[in-house]
C-alpha cells in the first residue's frame, strides 16, 4: 500500500460511509462499491476492502467474505469482483467461498 494516501483515505471513508458502503461484520470492515464495468451494463459489487480493525474475536474472515453475497443480493448484483493486495493470502480464502482467479492486476509505480 504504498500509494496510500490518508486524505484520500478518510475521504473514501466519509463517501463510503454516507452511501452505505461501508459494513462491519464482527471484528471485520467491508468497504465496497456498487457498479457497470466497461464490459457489462450488469451491476457488480466490487470490494475494496475487507481489513480486520478490532481483535475482539467477533466473527471470522470467512464470516466477513460470506457477507458479500448478501451485500450483491441487497443490490441485485450479477457478480462479485474482489481482489488480493496481501500477495496472495486472500485467494485461498476467497476460493472457499466459490470464487475463481479471473485475471491478474498488475501495478507499476512511477
């Protein structure tokens, strides 16, 4: 997360919060976006994030991944695009939930 930018990041938050993009599940924050990409004029929930912010032991990450479908459903969603910044260590958990690899997002930073 080296382009992190804590302005942008509060910013985010704020929208996302307004809009109700924003869920706590347990221990668990889920932020996400709702929308057509360039491909579909199909609704997508696309997740943002799913970060841990309490140690409390409240609910589990497979717990916070499960609520993604009821989030899609809430918005008649016909799919869910989530991703892996942590190099790998969501892909195992995601694909519990019957999701696939569909693609790779590469970044260059300048």
């Amino acid at each position: 997360m080296s382009l992190a930018d804590e302005g942008a990041t509060l910013g985010y938050l704020h929208t996302a919060v307004s809009l109700g993009h924003a869920r706590f599940v347990g221990d668990y924050l889920i932020l996400f976006d709702v929308g057509c990409d360039w491909y579909s004029a199909k609704l997508i929930l696309f997740e943002q994030i799913i970060i841990r912010v309490y140690r409390e032991g409240q609910a589990t990450l497979d717990d916070a991944i499960a609520v993604l479908d009821r989030i899609a459903a809430e918005y008649s969603c016909s799919a869910i695009a989530v991703g892996d910044s942590q190099r790998g260590y969501m892909v195992e958990a995601y694909q519990r939930h019957g999701y696939t690899v569909s693609g790779t997002t590469l970044l260059k930073q300048l």
